[in-house]
C-alpha cells in the first residue's frame, strides 16, 4: 500500500512538473507572464525567483519600493487608459468552501467603468476586498440563475447599500422559456423576500442605492448586443447548461476582447464568436472521477454533471483549440494541489496554448502588448470605502417604526443616550435632537 500511495504521489509530481515546463514554454512563446499557480508557490519569494533563500536582489535598496511584483494590492495600481484588469472573485463548484466562492469575476477597465459577470455564493466578500467604492460597482451581468452563479445578489444589493452605493444597482440576466424562468422574476422576488429589511431601514439609512434596475434580454439571441455605453460593447449568445435560458457574454473595449462563459457545454455560438479573444474564462469542471471520489457521486450522475451539463477539462481544452485564445482561463472547480496536476494533464491532452486555472483573487491585467497574472493580497480587515458623492441620511419621517407592544418593552438608558447624542454632536458640529424616552427607533 505504501509503495502504491509513493508512485501515486510521484506521478502526481511528474505531472505536475510536465505541465509547468509546458506552461513556461508557451508562456515564453508568447509573451504571456504569470505566477504559478499558489498551491505551488515557493515558500520564500527568492527561491521562486530564482535566487538562494536570504539572498539580497541586485540594485535593491533595502528601504526601498521593489518593482515589478508579482501580487497585487489593491487601491495601489493606476489601470493604463488602454488596459483591462480581471479579479476572480469566486472560481470554485456549487458547493461553498473558505477557500472559493462561487462564480464571479470583476472586469475593470481603463475609462474607469467596472463590470461583475456572476455573483455566486460568496462573492460580495471578495468583491469588498478590492476596495472599489460601491457606487462603482452598478452594473452585474448574470448568465443564469443557479443559486452559485447569482446567490450573492441580494449581499450586493443591500450590502451594497450599507457600504456607501448611493446610485441603482443595474442587473442584466436572460429571459427563460416562461416568465417564471427569467431574471426579471428572480430580482423581482428577491426585492420580496426582503420586504421587511427593506421597510426597517426605512427612514434608518438613505435608501438611493435599493433601486435595483432590471434588463431582461431574450435568452436565444445570437451575438446580440445587450450593453453599449462608454465605448463599450457586451454582447450575450446562448450556452447550453441544465434548461434553455443560460447566456455567456463577450465584452469588447479598446481592441481587447473578454469572454466570460458562466457554465456551459462546449457549443457552436461560443466557437464562432469568441474566436481568438483576449482572456477567456470558461468553465472547467471537475473530472467525473473526482466528482465520485471527492464527492460521493453515483457514477452514472457524475459522468452526466461531468460531461453533458459541465465541460470537463478535456473539452474545455477542446474548445480553446478551436477558439485560439491569447489566454484561456478555466474555472469551476476546486483548484487543490492535488486535483490541479489532473486537470492540467486532461487539458493538455487537448490543448497546447497558454492556459491558467483560477483560483480566487487571481488578476489578469491585460493590454495588447502582454497579459499579466498574478495573486492578490488582500486585507481581511476592511472596511467600506467612502462614497463618491455626499452622503444622502435617511429621513426620519419615512420611518415605519414599532408597534405600541414592542416600544412598551424598551428599556431606555436615558443618561448613556444623552451622553452619546452629546459626544457625537460636538465631535461632528451638528445638533441632531436626542429620541424621547419612547419614541425613537
């Protein structure tokens, strides 16, 4: 058993190290730059570089900037006017884990517009680590309404609210074949299944950014434009996944071309209109034996999820031959050091171009000349960033408030509240009134 497991691993490593000598050489080929993948990362930044471990780099202050590195921190890079940066802000499977949200990648770009595509379970807690103020973040395209591709609307929307958006929240998604099926109903019955949080903040908080905009569009359009604004074009065509109503989208902006596949089975509409696009990010989903093996799946059940309503990684290495991408990008699928080396090995066995496998907070930064991958470091501890317009205060009349039961039940700490109104008044040079003794909220 033990010389069994001792080959396993070594093949595993042959693998894996077959497939980073093949992703160098393309990379070399061209012009493409990456960081490894973070379960094979160096533990010391030198060693990865190429240097022994402690060892000081040439014409490096040792109080200075070091340039060029490979991590990005966000709210500290400037985009070029020319140049398109992509966040995967949730890369895993439909099942949540610490280490991936479900689907969601962040385009910006260099006019400054921001574009979420998905906002999977999970999401909005990766979308806040990037430290974009809120009332940028307006505009998500959903390819269809699996709880992983959209559960993280409403954290979003109302979040959203709380950390400073003071514009509409714009959605666009696709129609089904009854209207039951369709964006529009989804966002309409989300809006009413938070009836009462919404009539709570009422009068609480300014409420601009609870207007939520909805944009259906008819799920079997080809190549149809849904989005023109600011130079800007993103056009939807049908995927195949589960029922009829999925889409995936094309952006295009500056010469750059951006596909985002949401899920799908390899289809003739992505073929013909994703052809050798700048960054491609199409699902890659895990292998039906590790769908058995890792997930308790009958096989029957996992050959079906894995191939016919999924693209597994040897047709989605299918599809990037045919499509000649600058980079494809797989996603969704648990990106572990142990399943990475087969995933790479099922694509490499279709497809020879540069190829990465996201994981959460990857960044592409993409220009004509190059694309860049890396790893970004995030701050667990952040806090909203401020609004880009003055704050709106909710006004106190629109207030729903509580009935006489519950107001009866209060139990007000007059001289903390008085010495709280007191504190903050004089700290801020405003004279808001101190609630009577039964009458606030």
């Amino acid at each position: 058993m033990v010389r069994i497991r001792i080959l396993a691993v070594g093949i595993v490593c042959v693998a894996a190290s077959a497939s980073a000598y093949e992703l160098g050489r393309h990379d070399r080929e061209t012009g493409v730059q990456r960081t490894i993948a973070p379960s094979l990362y160096a533990a010391d930044a030198n060693t990865y570089m190429g240097f022994e471990a402690g060892t000081i780099l040439p014409e490096q202050a040792p109080v200075g900037i070091v340039e060029l590195r490979d991590v990005y921190y966000p709210g500290t890079e400037d985009l070029a006017p020319d140049e398109m940066r992509v966040i995967a802000c949730g890369t895993g499977m439909p099942n949540a884990r610490p280490k991936q949200a479900a689907a969601c990648f962040l385009v910006e770009l260099g006019n400054g517009d921001k574009f979420i595509f998905d906002i999977g379970l999970g999401s909005a807690e990766r979308i806040s680590a990037m430290k974009i103020p809120y009332d940028y973040l307006d505009k998500v395209f959903i390819g269809h309404l699996h709880a992983d591709h959209m559960g993280d609307l409403d954290a979003l929307w109302v979040g959203g609210v709380i950390a400073n958006r003071q514009r509409p929240l714009r959605v666009w998604g696709p129609s089904g074949t009854e209207d039951r099926l369709g964006i529009r109903h989804a966002v309409d019955h989300m809006k009413e299944m938070y009836a009462w949080d919404y009539a709570s903040r009422l009068g609480n908080i300014g409420l601009a950014g609870l207007v939520i905009e909805v944009n259906e569009f008819d799920y079997r359009g080809v190549n149809q434009v849904i989005y023109e604004e600011n130079g800007v074009t993103i056009t939807s065509i049908p995927a195949i996944h589960a029922l009829d109503g999925p889409v995936s989208f094309i952006l295009k902006w500056n010469d750059l071309k951006f596909a985002f596949s949401s899920d799908t089975y390899p289809n003739s509409w992505w073929i013909e209109y994703v052809q050798n696009a700048d960054l491609v990010i199409h699902e890659c989903f895990a292998t039906p034996e590790m769908l058995v093996e890792k997930q308790n799946f009958p096989v029957r059940d996992a050959l079906n999820v894995g191939t016919q309503v999924h693209t597994s990684p040897a047709q989605f290495g299918k599809v990037m031959s045919a499509t000649q991408p600058r980079m494809a990008v797989g996603y969704h699928v648990f990106n572990d050091f142990d399943t990475q080396p087969l995933i790479l090995a099922d694509i490499r066995s279709t497809y020879s171009g540069p190829v990465a496998l996201a994981t959460d907070y990857m960044v592409f930064n993409v220009t004509k000349e190059e694309i860049r991958v890396r790893m970004a470091a995030i701050d667990e501890d952040i806090w909203p960033p401020p609004p880009t317009t003055a704050k709106l205060p909710g006004n106190p009349a629109d207030r729903v408030g509580f009935s006489p039961f519950i107001a009866g039940g209060r139990e007000v700490y007059q001289d903390i509240i008085d010495d709280l109104y007191s504190r903050v008044n004089e700290r801020y040079g405003t004279d808001v009134p101190v609630p009577g003794a039964r009458g606030g909220n």
